[in-house]
C-alpha cells in the first residue's frame, strides 16, 4: 500500500501526567505513516490529487498543541481523529509519537506510543 511518510516532526508541548510537565513544556517526536493511494498524483503531478504533507504538518502541531493531555496514547488518537477528519484520502495511520524528555530516572533515548487506526475506527463517532 501506498504511504505518504512524515519523520521526525518535532514539536514542543504541555502534555504528561505531572504538572511540571504541563507548565515547562517540552519536545515531542512524531513519525507518521498516512495510507493513502497516490496512483492518481503519480499521474497527473496534481498536488490536489494527493494529500499535502505540508498541510498534514499544519492539522498535526496545531491538534497536539491546542490542549493539554496526560497520556500522549490520548495525544496521538486526537491527531488521528483529525487527520481522517481533514484527508479523506488517507484510508489508515500509524502515529509513533516519542517522548525523548519523559522524567524518568534512566538512561534512555526515548519512551513513546504507536497507535494504528483505520478510517472505519471512527466512522460511528
């Protein structure tokens, strides 16, 4: 299946369980793999035939930094509810959203959660 794929998208936000998290801020890290098919841009170079990742990008930040979440596993679903929401054409999609700043007491590159939805998860909704 066809992919259209956004890596390493760093954004700063108020999201985590501890409220020094909340206040302070810090980076998150997302990778995105949006199923979506592209026969038809292939075709005809027709940006509107496909989904514009610039515009992806813009629906991702402004979604994940228009609240404050504890859980980034509640994060990363609104940015896929808006992303089918927005891109009718993307038919599934796999967020891996890392936290590479989580206050842990270890020594580690990242913690993070993958979530992957298709457009039927929420078609009742």
């Amino acid at each position: 299946m066809d992919k259209i794929l956004i890596r390493n998208l760093k954004i700063f936000a108020h999201h985590g369980v501890l409220e020094e998290e909340k206040a302070n801020g810090q980076f998150f890290i997302f990778d995105i793999d949006a199923f979506v098919d592209i026969s038809k841009p292939c075709e005809s170079d027709n940006v509107e035939d496909t989904v514009n990742y610039a515009l992806m990008v813009e629906h991702i930040t402004e979604t994940f930094t228009a609240q404050k979440d504890d859980l980034i596993e509640r994060a990363a679903q609104r940015v896929a509810k808006e992303l089918f929401a927005s891109f009718e054409r993307i038919s599934e999609l796999r967020i891996l959203l890392k936290k590479p700043d989580a206050p842990i007491e270890a020594d580690f590159d990242w913690v993070g959660v993958e979530i992957h939805r298709k457009r039927e998860d929420f078609c009742n909704e």
